[in-house]
C-alpha cells in the first residue's frame, strides 16, 4: 500500500471513529419526548441526552473545523449545557448537516496538519493527530454517558 493510500485510510479511520461516536449519541434520542429529551438524571453535573448530543456535536465542530481547519471559532461552550431540545429530530438533523462538514474538513488535512501543533482553548499545545483522538475519546466517552443516561431515563417508568 502506498503512502497516500495509507494516509487516506488514516483520515478516514479517524473521520469514522467521531461518526460512530456521535451517530451513538443522536441514535440514544430516537423515540423520545422533549420531556425525555431533557431530562437530567440526579446526580450533580448530570447531563440530558439532549445536551450531551450538542455538545458533543460542537466540541467536533470546534476541534476540526476551528482549531485544524481554520473556520472561525464560534462556539458558545456554556449554552451547550443550558440547552434544551424540542425533537430527536431537530438533533439528527443538526447532526447529518454537522458530520458532512467534519468529514470533508478531515478528508482535506495535510500530513503537516496532523503533525503540527494547535493551540486547543482548554487542552494547550496539541498535533493535530492528538486533536482527532482527544474528539473521538471525547465523544465515546459521552457515547457511554448517553447509554447510561437513557437506561436512567427508561428505568423510570
């Protein structure tokens, strides 16, 4: 396999990682009402599966738009949290708009892209291999979160 070839296929693992990742979240809302939607288990610092959806959905836009692809940085992080949805609808719909961007952004990284350092608001100095992994950490870890959260949610009935 060539080298291109290999690159190729390391943007495209990376672009899929973050889509299975957030396709998990958005999928966690199907079949839900907007009471449902935002719903917080109690527990301090409990999100809805509403918030970490959008959240998580921004905190890619951010990282791979902004930070690596250099789109202007508009990210309100403390809406994110306040946030209330009306229809998992409204997310998958934010979503699809949301994951052609990231894959496009990603597909069009250099290999000096990825091996340059950006500066992250929260996380410092990082390459851009280091920002594509802490995205798709970031977003299995709110994957987890958003099963738990409808199992919580289900439970209560």
């Amino acid at each position: 396999m060539s080298q291109p070839e290999q690159y190729s296929r390391l943007l495209s693992a990376y672009a899929g990682a973050i889509d299975e990742a957030i396709s998990g979240i958005v999928g966690s809302l199907e079949g839900l009402d907007q009471e449902q939607l935002n719903w917080r288990p109690a527990a301090p610092g409990a999100n809805s599966l509403w918030v970490l959806a959008v959240h998580s959905i921004a905190n890619a836009e951010q990282t791979v738009l902004a930070i690596l692809g250099g789109a202007p940085d508009t990210r309100d992080r403390e809406a994110e949290f306040a946030a209330h949805g009306a229809s998992p609808e409204a997310a998958r719909a934010q979503w699809n708009g949301a994951r052609q961007e990231l894959r496009a952004a990603i597909a069009r990284l250099s290999p000096e892209d990825l091996e340059r350092e950006h500066t992250h608001p929260r996380r410092g100095v990082m390459t851009g291999h280091q920002l594509l992994l802490l995205v798709i950490s970031h977003a299995s870890e709110h994957r987890g979160h958003a099963s738990l959260t409808r199992d919580l949610l289900l439970a209560r009935s």
